[in-house]
C-alpha cells in the first residue's frame, strides 16, 4: 500500500503523540518531586488534624496509594479497550478518551487550591484509566492503517511517544516540581490533549473498522481515499480488505469463549500476553522508577541518581528510535531475542556491580561502572522488549478477535507494571540487590519462550489469517 505521505504522517502523529504523551507523562510525573508531594500531603493531615503531625506511616500509605491508583485505573481503562474500539470506533473512542485526562488534569491542578489530596488521588486515577485505553486503542489504529513493509515502525512510534514524555516529566519535575509549582506540571498535559482532538477531527477512522465492523464500503473507501488518494490502489486495498473481511468472519472470534475454542487463537493470546507481561517483569521499571534507591545504597548522591534516571531515559529514547529502523527488516522475533539475552547478560554483570560497590573495599568508581551497565540494560530493553509488545496483539490476532484480545494483553501488561511497582522496594530491603535475580531468571525464561513465536514482519493480514488455517 502506497501512501500519501504528509497525510499518513499527521495522521500517525495525531494518534500518537496525544495518546503516547499522557500515558508516559502521568507514569513518569510523579517521581522526581515526591518529597514535595508527601510533604503536602503531611502539610494538609497536620491541618486537618488541628496542628498534631500525622504519623509518618500513614503519610506513606497515602502517597503508596496516589503512585498505585495510575495502574489500578490502567488496568480498568485496559478492560474497556474492546467495548470502546467496536462500539465507537477507534478514532472517536481516542478522541473521547482526551476528555477523562481533560478530567484528570482539573482534579490533579486544583488538588492543591482545595487542599484535598483525595482530589489528587483521583485524578491519577482517571489518568490511568486514560492511558489504559492509550495502550490499546492507539496500537490497533496504527497497525490497521500502516502499509505492511514498515507496519511495526509505524506501530513503534506511539511507544517512543511514551519514552519522549517520560523523559519531559523528569525535566518538567525537576523546573517546576516545588510546593508552588507543582499544578503547573500537570496543566502542560492539556497541551497534547488539545492538539489530539482538533487534529482528529481530519483524520480517517480505520478503513478495516468501518468496512468489519459497519460494513461500510463506502466509508472504508472513502476514509482510504484520504491516506492513498490513488484510486487504482485504493480499489486494489478494497480488494484485500473485503477478502479479509470473508475470511475472519467464518471464525466468528469476537467473543472470549469462542477465541479460546480456536486453539491457534488462544495460543496467539496467550503467547502475546506473555510477551506484553514480559515488557514489565523483565527489569526496565526498577531503572526507570526506581534508580535513587539503588544507587543511593551504593553511594551515591541524590542529584546524581536524578541525573542517573534522565540519563536511562535519554538511552531510551536514543534506541526506540534505532528500533524503528529495524524491527521490520530484523524481525519482531529476533529483535525480542536480542532484547532479552542483552537485559538478562546486564543484569547479571549490574548485580555484580552493585554487590562490589556496596562491600567496604570497594572501589570508588565501581557505583559509576553499575551507571554504564544499567544503561546498556535499558538500550537492551528500548530496542526490542520496550515498543514490540504494544503493537504484536494488534498485528498477530486476526481482525473479530482483535480488540478483545488486545484488551485482555494490555491488562496483563498494567497488571505487571502494578506487581513490580508494589514488590520491588519490599524485595530489595529483604534480599538487598540479590532482587535483580528474579529478573535474571524471568528474561532468560522470556527468551526460551519468544523462540517459539511465529514472525509477523512484513506479512500481510492475509498471510497472517492463513496461519490460522
């Protein structure tokens, strides 16, 4: 499929850049001024209780609260996923979502002038379930308006959105994360939501959505039209879609209970949930969220460690772009591959590292050798494990089964992100950096298991059908 190229672009950025930045940006806000917020939060119990401190216990169960709700509104937004993508569309469904993190952002700003961290609370809380329904709603879109030569590039670029903005609201917390600034952190996510839904309303709803799921022809013709504008291969994509289209619909998958009676269904989602859960218990969240704590127990200084995290999310960045480039000529398989024996080979040698630095003979510079190795895990996590589980459900389950399937992988996936999220700093004072074990063992599982899965690169839908036949 041959595209017009200004058109597809703003249309992949539209999508991507509104749903990618609140899903990084709210994930990541939170974590450089946490002092300033529990401080708040104690600030507000202490009034509140007439001038006696509160517990210090208690300031924490709240603020563990306030960092738990954004997945625990992820999972839920993960589970509205497929009635949201068939009921109202792809496009419409996105567009609405703008509303919940408009909501969000009000909750959060405001929070502070009400003193009411409840307000706070909530507020994360519906961003969660904003960047729940991202996770899903954004891939499938992609996938399902991407030609097939650079479909997984296409479908990359909404994960490299999420570690662009991750790395913005460490910046936006380091300049604007004080007692009296901090709503302003928030507000600067009203930007891309805005940008998102003026920019939607000249984008096409998927053609393969309007053609399955409205039987439409003529808006599916029509909203092709607008990416291809060359009547032949619009006429010719028509032809593919509509064959497709016949061929999905003897499976009559669109429910759980029928997916699961088609063992290479089931297996295509059972094998993406396990990838899309990999992407979180591999390793990369105790880097990203967690990396004051680990290098403070090595010796380092806490504007160093913050230093450390912006650097891991410059890494970041540097290769998802690098991913783009090649996760349709290696292969989603390889590059998966790659990605787990590079994270599992680093983390050993960081574990390594942090014992030595931690030990009384240690070498000064042993902490800043344990910094290059965390990179290099996390340029191992960025270039396969980072942005492939995003978009595979969407590529790999045919199209009755897609939104249901992708539902389900993208809950699993929140649901590992709030496991690592809970456990990490419990299993790190227990065992102390030996945790890092754990992950050594579940990325070389990861990549036993990712031998086994079927290569999507390139394929057409078609091609793709006839493996489950």
């Amino acid at each position: 499929m041959t595209v017009c190229r200004f058109k597809f672009i703003f249309t992949v950025l539209a999508i991507s850049v509104g749903s990618g930045f609140q899903h990084g940006y709210h994930s990541g806000i939170i974590n450089v001024p946490a002092k300033v917020f529990r401080q708040w939060i104690k600030t507000i119990k202490t009034e509140r209780l007439l001038g006696q401190t509160p517990p210090e216990r208690e300031i924490t169960i709240i603020w563990s609260v306030a960092v738990a709700v954004f997945s625990i509104g992820g999972m839920l937004g993960a589970c509205l996923i497929g009635y949201f993508s068939d009921r109202c569309g792809r496009k419409r469904s996105i567009m609405w979502n703008n509303g919940i993190i408009l909501l969000a952002i009000g909750f959060t700003v405001f929070s502070k002038s009400m003193k009411a961290f409840e307000l706070f609370i909530f507020g994360r809380f519906l961003a969660g379930i904003n960047a729940g329904l991202n996770g899903g709603l954004c891939p499938i879109y992609l996938v399902e308006i991407a030609p097939d030569y650079y479909r997984g590039a296409v479908a990359s670029v909404y994960q490299l959105v999420i570690v662009v903005s991750i790395l913005i609201s460490h910046i936006a917390g380091l300049l604007l994360g004080t007692d009296d600034m901090w709503p302003l952190m928030f507000a600067v996510a009203v930007i891309p939501a805005v940008f998102q839904m003026v920019c939607l309303w000249f984008c096409p709803e998927s053609p393969r959505y309007l053609l399955m799921q409205r039987e439409s022809e003529k808006k599916a013709r029509r909203a092709l039209m607008w990416i291809i504008e060359d009547i032949d291969l619009v006429n010719t994509e028509m032809e593919d879609l509509m064959t497709e289209d016949n061929l999905v619909r003897q499976m009559h998958a669109s429910l759980l209970r029928r997916v699961l009676g088609i063992p290479s269904l089931k297996n295509s989602l059972i094998m993406c949930a396990v990838l899309n859960v990999s992407q979180q218990l591999c390793g990369i969240n105790t880097m990203v969220y967690f990396s004051t704590e680990i290098f403070g127990g090595v010796g380092m200084t806490e504007d160093a460690a913050t230093c450390t995290t912006l650097g891991f999310s410059s890494v970041l960045i540097v290769m998802t772009v690098l991913s783009l480039f090649l996760v349709d000529s290696v292969g989603r398989r390889r590059m998966m591959l790659f990605s787990f024996t590079g994270m599992a080979i680093f983390t050993l040698i960081l574990l390594y590292t942090l014992v030595a630095a931690g030990s009384a003979n240690a070498s000064a510079y042993m902490k800043y050798i344990a910094v290059v190795v965390a990179c290099l895990f996390v340029a191992s996590y960025a270039i396969g494990a980072g942005p492939i589980p995003w978009f595979i459900t969407a590529e790999l389950v045919v199209y009755p089964a897609r939104s249901l399937a992708v539902s389900i992988t993208v809950f699993c996936n929140w649901v590992a992100s709030f496991m690592v999220a809970q456990t990490f700093l419990s299993l790190q004072e227990a065992i102390d950096n030996y945790v890092f074990t754990i992950f050594i063992i579940l990325d070389i599982f990861f990549f036993c298991y990712t031998l086994n899965f079927p290569e999507t690169s390139r394929l057409s839908a078609l091609t793709i059908i006839e493996m489950y036949q």
